[in-house]
C-alpha cells in the first residue's frame, strides 16, 4: 500500500519519445498534433520592439520633386506688348491732366477768380488812369478809371471779346500800351492767355478814348 501511494503522489511525467516540437500542445487547435500550425511557433526577435524595420532613406527628401523641372519658359510676347500699352497710356493721361492743371493753380494765384489784372498807365487822357482786365463768365472787359474823372474825362467800359469755348471764365487777360502805329499815343494791348497761343486785341488812341480803328 505504501508504494501504492508513493507513485500516487509523484508529478506525472512526459514521454521521453516524443520530439521536442511536440511537447506544447497548440491552445486552439483541439484534437491535433502540437507544431503543425506556424502560428504556434513564437516569433523571436533579439529587437526590443517587434516592430518591422523600414528603409528611410526613399523618404529622407520628400521635399523635393518625384519629377523632373521643366525648364521655366519666358513671358509672352503679349505680355510685353501690355506693359508698353499701359506705360504709354499713363504718360498721356498724365501730358494731357497735368499741364492744365498746373497753368490753372499758377492762373489762381496769379489772376484770382474771376480773373482779374490791373495796371496803371498815363495814356494822354487827363492823366495817369487805372485800368482794370476783367474776365467776366468768359467775356473780356477792360475798365479804365481817370485818376481826376470829370464830365469831360468819365470811366470808360470796353468790351474786348466774348470766349465760348470750354471753361472760358477761366482765361486770364492782360493789358499793355504801346505804341502800335507810330503816331505818340500808346495804345490798348490786350492779350489773352491761351495756353502756348495767345491772341492779342488791339485798340487804337484817339486823345480821348481807345477806339477799334481810327
């Protein structure tokens, strides 16, 4: 009986016979030999991680293109041609605003609005007499003040010329007296600005007033 219970109590033991591959049995395949199955052998790295080892190189540049260049091609002629248009439009719109605008702020400080010149001149009638270039909504008008008015010697109005064009209340006119045709007696000058090409009115003296023609 004791040795009855002596071999109860000792761990059974595994088959000496059996291989090696054959000793674990697999877990889920009931029935079957142990090792058949590939997943039941273990992978076995000497890694740490079981992770798969990648190249990187192929991605160390991924900022540069998987492509060729192509060469870069040059503007078209088109292009060009627009950049001229647009040069030369500029310098006209700014020849033709520019001038004008630059001749009527020199006119304002000059002539004022309306514009206006005065001068003082002694041309034989009664003394040294005030005169006055009006432009008035574009009509001319000369004024001529006696320094001593008197019945015989009164202010005297004379109306040069009547502009129509554009902006012609904007024309400044001047007033000079020389002596136009030779006989002593100055002369009523008047110019008219017009940009490059003024025109000049001339009215003759008398002795008494100035008259278109003697």
């Amino acid at each position: 009986m004791k040795l009855k219970e002596q071999i109860a109590q000792q761990p059974a033991r595994r088959r000496a016979s059996l291989p090696p591959e054959e000793r674990t049995a697999s877990y889920h395949r009931v029935g079957t030999r142990a090792g058949m199955h590939p997943e039941d052998t273990p992978y076995i790295t000497t890694n740490r991680t079981s992770a798969r080892r990648y190249d990187l190189i192929p991605y160390a540049n991924r900022g540069e293109p998987l492509t060729e260049e192509l060469p870069r091609q040059g503007k078209h002629p088109f292009f060009y041609i627009g950049i001229c248009l647009a040069i030369m439009v500029l310098f006209l719109t700014a020849y033709t605003l520019i001038p004008p605008a630059l001749q009527q702020w020199s006119d304002d400080r000059i002539y004022g609005y309306p514009r206006t010149y005065q001068t003082d001149a002694d041309v034989g009638h009664g003394g040294t007499s005030h005169f006055i270039a009006l432009n008035g909504h574009g009509t001319i008008e000369v004024l001529e003040i006696p320094s001593e008015p008197s019945k015989a010697n009164q202010p005297r109005l004379y109306i040069i010329v009547r502009l129509t064009n554009q902006g012609a209340d904007l024309v400044p006119a001047s007033v000079s007296f020389p002596d136009i045709n030779g006989d002593g007696k100055p002369d009523m000058q008047v110019t008219i600005q017009g940009g490059s090409n003024p025109s000049i009115w001339v009215l003759f003296n008398n002795g008494t007033i100035f008259v278109p023609k003697l």
